[in-house]
C-alpha cells in the first residue's frame, strides 16, 4: 500500500490543529495537549503487503521532522522499517550539498512518550538505496540502535528527520512491513553504578566521547571495543552512543568481564542545530528533536541534569553553517542562548582527531595534515564562558565509532586524544566529583603520546590548588604557580590569564596559527624532563570575571597543542 506525502500532511495538519501545536526552529510553540493518535492510520499486518510512504522535501524542509503513522495489527511479533532517497536533478552531489535523511522509530505509546522510543539509527541504516537490511525490532532482540520488546498493536511512528537537502531537493520513500515473530524479551543488564573498578587516588584517563556498537552498523563487538580502548590505555570509558538508550540496559555484562575498567553508559543527543552528552543513564528522557512541536533543548538539558548525568556540548564550533549544514548536520552548536550555562558540565575543546585531513574537513588543504581548526575556537568560546562566569571543564573526545583502519586508530581511534581527571578512585562518582571540580586536563595526542601535565598553586597562607581549584587571593595579593611536564621535552609551555596568552621568558618564538600566518609570542621552552616551571603571578582585577583571574597552562611543539589544562581560579576572599 503506498501513502503519499500528501496525505501525509493532511493527516499531520488535522492531528496538529487539534491541539493547537506549531512547529518553529527555535523550539517555541504554542501550548497544548499532544497528538493523539489518528484513526484512519493504514494498517500493517502480517503476510500482507509492506506499506509505502512517498513524498518530497525541499531546501526548507531541512532540520525538520515528519512522523508517519501506521497501525500495528494483534499478532505482529516484528516491525521492519527501510528507507531512501534521491537527489532531483540538478547541481552534481558534493559532501557539502547533498542531502541526509535520518530514521527512528517509536511505538504504540506514542512520539512524544519517552516509553514510545524504539530506537533511532541516523542515516546509518536501513537504506535502500544502499541495499541495506532493513532495521528491525521484535521481543527478543532489535537492529542496532533499537529496543527490544513487545510488539504492542496500536499506531507506530517511523521517524523521518530532514538533516538536510540538496539545493534542489529530494523524494523519499520509507517502507514499513509487519511479520511475525517472536522470542523473549531480554532482562535488562545494566552496570553497577557503584562499581569500583580502582582504588585510591590517581590520574586516570578516559575518551568523553565513544560510539560503539549502536552507532555504526560495522562498530566491532564489544569485546572488540574494549580491545581497541584497552590498547588506547584507557581507564574510563564514556560510551556514548547516537540517541539510542539501548547500551544502557546491556552493559552490565561488558562491566563484570573487565572490572579494572571503568564502563560509563550516556548518550548523544542530536538536534540538527547542535550536539551535546548526558554522562550517565537518564531514563526520563529519551528526546532529541529540538524544534519540533515545543520540544526544546533547554528542557532536555533540565531532564538530563535531574537523573544525574553531566550535560557536555559537544564540537561546539565545528563545521559551521552555512558552508557545512550538509557536511555535518547540528556539529555547530547554535543553541547557546536556548539551555542554562550554569548547568553546563563539560565541553569539547578537542573533538575527533587532533591532525585533520581533507577527507575530515571536506574541504582541500595544502597540508596533508594540520591542527584541528575547531579547537582553536572551541578554546575559544570556552574562555568566553569562563570569563562570563560559567565553571565548566575543558574536555576531548574522539568521536570515534571503533571502525579506523588499524594505522589510523592512533590519530583517530578511541583514545585518540584523552582527558585525565584526578579523582579519589575510578569510580562513577568519583570521576564525576573530580569532573564537575575541574581536575582534569587534555592530552590532545592520547594517553601514550602527549606529555603528562601538572599544575599547582600555593598562597603564602598556604592554600594549595591544582586544576580547577578556586584560591582566595586579594586584589594585590601574589601566587605561586608550579607546571611540572614529564615527556615533553624540546616543547614549549604557554601561561594563559583570563584566556589570553602571557608572557613566560623573554624568548621570542614564531609559532604557526592554523591560518598559517606566523605570530610572535613569549614562551617558556621546555628544556629537561621533567620540566619543572615556577612564575609568581596575581590577580588582574581590571578584566577578571564572577570566576575571578583564571590561569591555565598549555604545551605544544611545532605542529600542534599536546596538552591542555583546566584553569586555576584566583578570587577575592
């Protein structure tokens, strides 16, 4: 049976003005009950026909969603779901025009049921035109990135999300077919939130940013996983996985098969107009379509923060639009003036590889290989919400999905780059503790490959501080600061006050920007190991913020950034 986009928009019309509900992108509508069902929804059932939606989007269509109804017949045990689309005629298909179309999928409880999620796999899977399997969910198990569980009769959802459109735009068509099936629906196994994998105080080093087994139809299994982690030395292992909740309730076994490490189960929420975390299970919320209806970002961030987790922003100024809206669909985070910063954990001030590529900028370089753009103005952006008065810890994740070639793994592979938190035990709260403190800093090339850093402060009073500690200190008053670099010989060390570079030694330096043009700055060379440094340095009253003067400290060779740590904030008693 084939359903038109037509009739498509005409049922979504007479479901919308019956509540009173309106779409706009900035996540605002105007209130009212939500949708109920439709009646006249076509039914799947067994041994009959699958369904056909067809239909057409246009560049502005792009960030948008259309939920198509289908009613799931008594005695369905499997709903498959595929998908596709092509380009109309016109302009040749790049990277940075094409468009993306994302699938998930929500049962018999309803699209805006956080109990009606089944699942979402992006545009990984499903496809059609691309002669994939179709994704699948039944009692006893599911695709990746899907839920196991009953098949309920009643009205279904497939979720078609426009990440973008050609210029020119596309038509669509989304398949659905009920079977019969079967099988038990698995327990849930989900980790020991108190485990503690170590005890006693360390450094521990951990990726903020993993997609595995549901994130990618060829993610390795998670053995696997932890094999590539473990060989990435590793000890922490924030799995993250696209939108899905489904890791959360199978990780458990994964946890007591490797209990020296650390397993922390936390999703990624993608809205088309920017990306961020939840650390940690947040069974209350399962949304992510921002914009759509009066779904808003700030009240996923409330839901997040209310179960626990850490909310992270992730990639905040990666590919930004327009030039990228199709590269990477919501990567630049626009929606800063849509949460709460106070309730900002983490941010990414290192995502994906630290050397990129043409292939990973989709655009030519000259250089085979330069320092990540992004991070210069995610460093940015992170000062500007410190100096705003924003205590939020500067973290790296590798973004990766567990599929690099084994020669690439190092650059771009789990661990790839690695934040070290100073914490109590590796324990979930403890890691958490030390996170929201500020103590942790980034190795921006891995555990192995980046020099180790430390970073004190002492008063004449005798107050001590390291990494994202606060010190009361008068207006006039003086503070020692201590960097020790181990395995960072012939680097240089670069002191930073309230996000702008200060003057080490008086030894000029040409360092190259990523825009290639040489600056001269002052640095303090790196000349034995360890490398002990000790300025004494105070407050700068004139352009400190509610944080007060904030230092931090970074290191670096000829090519890139190899280490980044969190600030030390110095305040008014």
């Amino acid at each position: 049976m084939k359903i038109s986009h037509s009739f498509i928009v005409a049922l979504s019309t007479v479901m919308l003005s019956a509540c009173g509900s309106s779409t706009s992108p900035d996540g605002e509508s105007s209130s009212g009950p939500v949708p109920t069902p439709p009646t006249d929804a076509a039914l799947c059932a067994p041994g009959q026909p699958a369904l056909e939606f067809t239909g057409s989007i246009g560049s502005s269509d792009a960030k948008t969603y259309r939920m198509l109804p289908f009613k799931v017949a008594s005695g369905t045990g499997r709903v498959e779901v595929s998908y596709g689309w092509t380009d109309k005629p016109g302009l040749p298909s790049t990277p940075l025009t094409s468009t993306t179309l994302d699938l998930g999928l929500w049962d018999q409880n309803g699209y805006r049921s956080n109990a009606g999620f089944r699942g979402w796999s992006g545009s990984r899977q499903g496809r059609i035109d691309q002669e994939q399997n179709p994704v699948f969910v039944e009692a006893g198990s599911a695709d990746r990135g899907y839920l196991p569980g009953k098949i309920e009769a009643g009205v279904w959802y497939a979720d078609l999300g426009v990440g973008a459109s050609s210029p020119q735009g596309a038509d669509w068509v989304v398949k659905v077919e009920c079977k019969v099936g079967g099988g038990t629906t698995p327990a849930n196994d989900p980790v020991d939130t108190k485990h503690v994998a170590r005890s006693g105080p360390g450094w521990y080093s951990g990726d903020f940013h993993m997609h595995a087994y549901h994130s990618n139809p060829n993610a390795p299994d998670w053995d696997g996983f932890i094999e590539q982690a473990r060989a990435a030395k590793l000890d922490f292992l924030m799995v993250t996985e696209y939108v899905t909740t489904q890791h959360w309730r199978t990780l458990g076994a994964v946890q007591r098969a490797n209990p020296d490490l650390l397993i922390y189960p936390g999703r990624e929420i993608i809205t088309y107009y920017g990306h961020v975390m939840g650390h940690g299970e947040t069974p209350h919320v399962s949304e992510y379509r921002h914009g759509f209806e009066n779904i808003k970002i700030g009240d996923i961030q409330k839901a997040i923060k209310a179960d626990g987790a850490l909310f992270q922003i992730n990639h905040p100024t990666s590919f930004p639009p327009p030039l990228f809206s199709n590269f990477c669909r919501g990567c630049y985070f626009e929606l800063g003036d849509q949460i709460d910063w106070d309730q900002v954990d983490t941010m990414e001030i290192l995502n994906g590889p630290l050397l990129t590529t043409a292939d990973d900028l989709g655009v030519p370089l000259s250089d085979p290989k330069i320092e990540n753009p992004f991070m210069t103005t995610a460093l940015a952006l992170w000062d500007q919400q410190l100096s705003a008065g924003h205590k939020i810890t500067g973290v790296s994740g590798s973004d990766s999905k567990g599929v690099d070639a084994l020669d690439q793994r190092e650059r771009k592979g789990y661990g790839s780059s690695a934040t070290v938190v100073y914490a109590s035990e590796l324990s979930r709260a403890a890691i958490k503790a030390a996170v929201k403190a500020g103590h942790a800093y980034v190795k921006t090339r891995g555990v192995t490959a980046s020099p180790s850093l430390q970073f004190e402060a002492t008063t004449s009073d005798g107050q001590h501080a390291i990494f994202g500690d606060t010190l009361k200190v008068a207006a006039n008053g003086t503070v020692k600061l201590r960097t020790t670099v181990t395995g960072g010989m012939g680097q240089l060390l670069s002191y930073y006050r309230n996000g702008e570079l200060q003057l080490g030694v008086t030894l000029p330096i040409a360092l190259p920007l990523p825009n290639g043009l040489p600056v001269p700055t002052l640095t303090v060379p790196i000349t034995s190991d360890p490398f002990v440094h000790e300025i004494v340095v105070g407050r700068n009253t004139l352009n400190e913020g509610p944080l007060g003067t904030f230092w931090r400290v970074e290191t670096r060779n000829l090519q890139t950034r190899t280490t980044i740590g969190n600030p030390i904030f110095l305040k008014a008693p």
